[in-house]
C-alpha cells in the first residue's frame, strides 16, 4: 500500500540501521510512547538489530492496557443490562474485568457488539430506538475525534437512546508522570506519530526543555522507527534535547485544527487513572457539562463501582519502562494471552502479549504454556 | 497378576483429564471463540469430546478420518457450515458445504465420492434463498465430482437460526501406499501453499462489516480434488496435507508442528499475500497467518520431491501461485517461527479464540 510498503524496505532498514550503530558510542535508553510502535519493534524484531547500548524501554501507549480495572467493570456492568446494545472495538473484548469479560457477558445474553467506528454503535441506536445504545469510547487523542464526534451527531440528530462511556486518555501528562518517576531511566521519546496528528507538536518542547530529553514524533512502519530511533540517538550523543518531526508525511506542526475544535467542544480535562500507573492528574477527557447527558456513567448510575488490580501482576512496572514483560514472575506461566492476568497480555499492541507472541524463543527461561 | 480394576462412576465428572491450564474455566457458556479454531476449539475437543467418545481412529483429530472396511480404505469426514453472509462474492454457502467436506477428504489424499447433505433452515427464510443456495450446492458437486447420495431437512424457529445452516460429510477412497497425516511432517521438509492467502476471510468480511478496500476481494472457494490427484501423481510420498481454513496459515502449521514434534520455519518476504489481503489486514489490524482460506492447501514434502510437486501444482489452475514458503526443522518442536524482512525472528502462535481487530 502507498505511504506503508515503501517504509518496510529491508534495504533501506538496513541502511538506518548501519547509520544507528555508526552513530553509538554509548548506551542509551529510549522510550517509544505508543503500543502501535511497540508491535512493530517487536513484529519485525526490529530492537534485535540495535546496538547493544540502546534499548528501547516499552512505553505506556495502548489504549487497551491503561485503561483501568474500573472501567472494564463499568463496562461489564452496563452490558449486562436488558435493553443495553454494547458497542465496542474488537480487542476490548477479552479484558478481564475482575471477574468476567465482554465475551463472557455476550455469551450469557448481553447484547455485545464489535464494530470499527463509533459511527457505526450510532447507526445501532437510530437502528433500534427501544434499546439503549451504548459505545466504549477509549483511547488517546487518536480515537478521541471521532468518539466526540459521534457525541456530538447524537445531540445534534437528537438520538436520546446513545451514550458513550468515557475512559480517554492524553499522551503528554503521561510522559511527564514518567519521568517524575524516582525510577525513571528514560533518556529520550519515540512520541506517538498519530497523536501528534490530531495534537501537533506544541506540547512537547516544554517537557524536552523541562527534563532535558529529546523527543522525535515517530511513525508506525519500521523505517519510520528506525528513522525515529536514529534522530533521538543523534540528539543523545550531542547533548541535546529538542523535539523534532520524523512522521512530516502525517503530522504538521499545528495538528489538525478541526479534530482540536470537536474535541474542545465536547471534552474536557480530568483526572484519570492508568491501569498499572495510577493516577495522573490532569490526563484524561470527559464529557463537557454540554454533553454530560450522553455519559454512560451517570446513565447508567455505575459511577460508585471500584475495584482493585492483581497484585500477581506487574503490568505498571512493565508500562513504566521499569521491567521487561519476561521479567514478571508470572510472564507466560500465570499470565498467558488466554489466561490474562493484566491488559498488557490482552492486547497484541500490549508490550506483554507482543512478547509472549513474538518472543519466546528469545526469552529460553519463560516456561510455555502446555495448554 | 492382575490389578484390581476401578470402573469409573460415569455419574462423577472426570477431573484427570482437565490438565493444567484448566480449559473452559473462565467460561461456563460456549462463547464465540470456542468455534474459531484455535486453541480454545483444541481445548473443547481435547477435553469435553474426546473424554466423551473418544477412539483411537479420532484420535489422530486429523480433518478426515481414514477407514479399513471391508477391505477398502475409506476417508470420512463432516463438516457444519454457518457463515453469514449466505452469499459472498465468489460462492455462496452453498458452494462452501461441498468443497469444505471435499478438500477435508483432499487432505488425506482421498478423492471424494459420495456427501450427505443436511439442511437447517429458520422459520421464515425466503424459499427462493433455499433454491438458490441448494442450485449452487448441486453445481459445486458437479464441478467437484461429487454425487450429494443423502440429505436432510429440518425448521427451527423463527430467531432461533442464522438463516440457513448446512451440514455435509463426505466419504472417498484412499488410493493403496497413500500416507498423508500431520504426524508425517520431518525435519528437513518442505513448507509448500498452493497460492495467494488470505483471500476468502477478507471477502466474507469486506461485505459482513461493510467494508471495501478499493478493489472488490473474491472468495477463492474452490475443491481442492484435482490439485491434489495432479500432486499425487508425481509423488506419492507426501508428507501432510492441509487446507488452511479457519485460524488460517498461522493455526494449520501449528497443528502439524505440534503433531509431528517439528519446529516450523517460515520465511516471511516469501508467503504469497495479495495487496488488497495486506492492506485490508493493515487496515483492521489483523494478520493474514490468521486469515481463512477455503480454496488453498498446505503440503509438506521432502525436500528432494518438492521441485516435482511444486511444478505439478503450478501446472494446475489452482495452483499457479504455488511456493515454498519455509522448512520444517529440528530446533523448537511444536513452534511456527518466522524469518522477518529485516533478518529477525519472530513465534508464530496458535490464536486463542477468533482474531479480534486492533483499536488502532
């Protein structure tokens, strides 16, 4: 395909990667914000062709994996409802809540469905007036526009039996709670190429400047990591720490000014907790007071549920960078992709899941599952 | 001397054979992943049928079961067909119920003779709807070469079915010195597809979601009959044979690495996946390892017959694509790896339930 086959060249990959290594001459670590970046290191094996100095520390960007236990119940809660149609993207369905999964609520007779756009949960509710229509509105600043979108049809069409649920989540109080991290080891930042399409770039040279780490807007193909991983060692090696553009094909500067103006319209900033993380001030985007009526929480009045993490699981030190995912004592034993034991495991963008589905060979101590 | 022996209670469920990790524990119900082929589906045989009516012909757990009777070598097998949309472009379900129970036989080397036919159709479904889906199953077994011997019909309610669901078995000979199982698969053998992948769960999904990737994408459900009589002619000794359906590329090869104790090597710039697959798999977030396939098959050969059985299949109308697509090797038995483009490698895994599409 046009703009994707061009950047899996080996050839050139090959190239980058010599210029990587020639560029090296000391360690460095460096975080790649998104999970989307995460599957491709780790689907083209991309981090096994770096200097040894370099490592690339998974970062927190899986719209899947952070978005809390909490959450994941709210959800099951609401699904399991009579007269509620649930709409969700496809790889929402198989998070564990804490005692029970999507999956497993279709199957006892909630009305479940997996659609591609919100758009579409919406058509559901014209489709079925009798019926509550309720759509997972997840993710970062990427599937943020059309989630507000889709709010903002249902007032204006005047579709009274649609709501969202609400877990949004922003890419920059991310990295600056990471790297207020006593334990923090990142040097420098892969940002997240399609966020910085909706965003653009201004958010980010105040937090380079504030902790002193380059930050290069990366894409998702492997020449776009590589390309990424080149710059931020470059600016490593120099001393400096600026943010720069390697993803021009996709993001300008200014973002996209009418994705910025829906989201403005119908979001607004709140505190949210991250799976594994905790709380973020200031991280994530609920319904503003226009558009309150169409937030599923209050609808369905599910907003006193709250619920615990496994202590088994290490998926927050995974997210910070802090470990490894075949560091976890329960990597690929406990926690298996079919037997989950935290989100990372679920989604194949999450670091576990990409580890335990790419990497075994690699990781020889990492028991597999007999099953 | 002889042990004193303890009949089972076959009122107390039998816990010995649920090993660890226990299967179905997080589901009571049957949910949709228990039908996708993947590890889920291999824990509902291993653990609830198998215990149930297990022998030692089922269990091989090969898509066909090969028979002595009456001095003849038989292959059996059936196969349920509940695909939505009933109509696709480039075949209908009809087609499908044919050539599924067809190719299931195909694979072990065994040229399909007679089927059965069973019909469930739901209160209400519009008779033309039958006529046409049972006017397509009766050309798929002309075509095949196949004679429909027996059937049946029954109505269930109205919302209690899809539509219309079919259910086929088919019985062939297998012709005398023919050894086709997954268990065959050596070190050293060849991996062979017999052409472009991927094809057919991306047509049946550009028209249930709604989705069109450019160009239109059509089934490639076809009876894989004759490309397996033209192989077998030129070499007897195949290995394995398997038609790639559903759980894809990916699942089939874990089948036979894991029945054979092999370790499976593809190599990744070389798997033949056509541009709209690859974009539309992009575009979902799905990998086309994972895609089904209803008109390819897999062989595995020794390596000193595969010039041979690759120029027959590239010699058949079905088999023009065909390539070797990697090797079967000693090192990590019962895994698929791949060889990425850029000299990695990566674990090609068993999918747990039904492939999910990413969020982005």
């Amino acid at each position: 395909m046009k703009y994707l086959d061009e950047f899996s060249d080996p050839e050139l990959a090959k190239r980058l990667v010599d210029q990587i290594h020639a560029t090296t001459t000391k360690s460095w670590a460096m975080m790649e914000v998104c999970g989307g970046q995460t599957h491709t290191i780790v689907r083209h094996g991309i981090d096994q062709l770096l200097p040894d100095g370099v490592e690339m520390i998974h970062g927190p960007g899986c719209p899947v994996c952070v978005t809390p236990l909490e959450v994941i119940d709210k959800a099951l809660e609401i699904a399991a409802q009579p007269d509620v149609i649930f709409c969700s993207f496809g790889d929402m369905l198989r998070v564990p809540g804490s005692e029970r999964d999507l999956f497993r609520i279709k199957s006892q007779g909630g009305d479940v469905r997996v659609v591609y756009s919100p758009l579409d949960a919406l058509r559901v509710a014209q489709q079925n007036p009798d019926k509550q229509v309720v759509f997972f509105g997840i993710g970062f600043e990427t599937t943020a526009p059309p989630n507000a979108m889709t709010v903002y049809q249902a007032k204006k069409l005047g579709i009274p039996n649609f709501s969202l649920l609400v877990s949004h989540v922003r890419v920059p109080p991310a990295i600056e709670a990471i790297m207020q991290s006593p334990d923090c080891r990142v040097q420098g930042f892969l940002a997240a190429g399609h966020v910085c399409s909706v965003m653009g770039t201004a958010e980010y040279p105040e937090l380079a400047d504030k902790y002193g780490v380059p930050i290069v807007v990366t894409g998702f193909e492997p020449l776009d990591i590589l390309a990424g991983i080149l710059r931020t060692v470059t600016q490593l090696e120099r001393g400096e720490h600026t943010v720069e553009n390697a993803y021009q094909r996709a993001v300008r500067d200014e973002g996209n000014p009418v994705a910025k103006a829906m989201l403005a319209d119908v979001f607004e900033t709140t505190d949210r907790s991250w799976r594994g993380i905790g709380m973020i001030p200031q991280s994530g985007w609920r319904l503003s007071e226009r558009y309150r009526e169409y937030d599923a929480e209050h609808r369905f009045q599910v907003a006193d549920i709250t619920t615990q993490e496994s202590t088994v699981c290490r998926s927050g030190e995974v997210l910070q960078g802090l470990i490894k995912p075949h560091e976890c004592e329960a990597f690929g034993t406990l926690c298996t992709p079919r037997n989950p034991l935290g989100a990372t495991m679920v989604s194949s963008e999450g670091a576990c899941a990409a580890y335990y589905l790419y990497r075994r060979l690699q990781t020889p101590e990492v028991v597999t599952s007999g099953g | 001397m002889v042990e004193p022996v303890t009949l089972p209670d076959p009122t107390m469920p039998d816990f010995s054979g649920w090993t660890c990790p226990l299967p179905l524990r997080d589901h009571p119900n049957v949910v949709m992943g228990h039908g996708g082929g993947g590890q889920m589906s291999g824990e509902l045989i291993e653990h609830l049928f198998v215990p149930a009516f297990g022998n030692p012909v089922l269990a091989g757990l090969t898509d066909s079961a090969v028979l002595e009777l009456g001095g003849a070598r038989l292959a059996f097998s059936t196969d349920s067909f509940v695909v939505q949309p009933l109509f696709f472009p480039g075949g209908s379900i009809g087609h499908l119920a044919v050539n599924g129970t067809v190719n299931d036989l195909a694979m072990s080397g065994a040229q399909a003779s007679y089927l059965s036919c069973g019909f469930i159709l739901e209160e209400g479904v519009e008779l033309s709807v039958v006529a046409q889906i049972a006017a397509d199953l009766g050309a798929a077994a002309e075509h095949a070469g196949v004679t429909v011997v027996t059937g049946d019909t029954k109505v269930v309610d109205a919302g209690h079915g899809d539509g219309v669901y079919l259910n086929t078995a088919g019985i062939g000979l297998v012709p005398d010195g023919i050894d086709i199982r997954p268990q065959r698969a050596r070190p050293g053998d060849v991996v062979i597809v017999s052409g472009l992948i991927g094809v057919h769960g991306i047509a049946i999904m550009s028209v249930r979601e709604g989705i069109s990737f450019g160009t239109e994408v059509v089934s490639d459900c076809a009876p894989l009959n004759g490309l397996v009589a033209a192989m077998l002619a030129v070499a007897r000794d195949v290995h394995v044979l398997r038609d790639p359906t559903r759980g894809g590329v990916a699942t089939s090869l874990n089948e036979i690495a894991k029945a054979a104790g092999v370790g499976i090597e593809l190599i990744e710039r070389d798997l033949p996946i056509p541009e709209t697959v690859a974009n539309a798999c992009s575009f979902l977030g799905l990998d086309p390892l994972y895609v089904a396939n209803e008109g390819k098959l897999l062989a595995i050969v020794a390596r000193d017959e595969a010039e041979e059985v690759l120029a027959a299949m590239r010699a058949h109308p079905l088999g023009g694509d065909a390539a070797v697509i990697g090797e079967c090797v000693p090192a990590h038995p019962g895994m698929v790896v791949t060889r990425t483009a850029f000299g990695a490698t990566r674990v090609v895994d068993t999918p747990i339930g039904e492939q999910l599409p990413r969020i982005c």
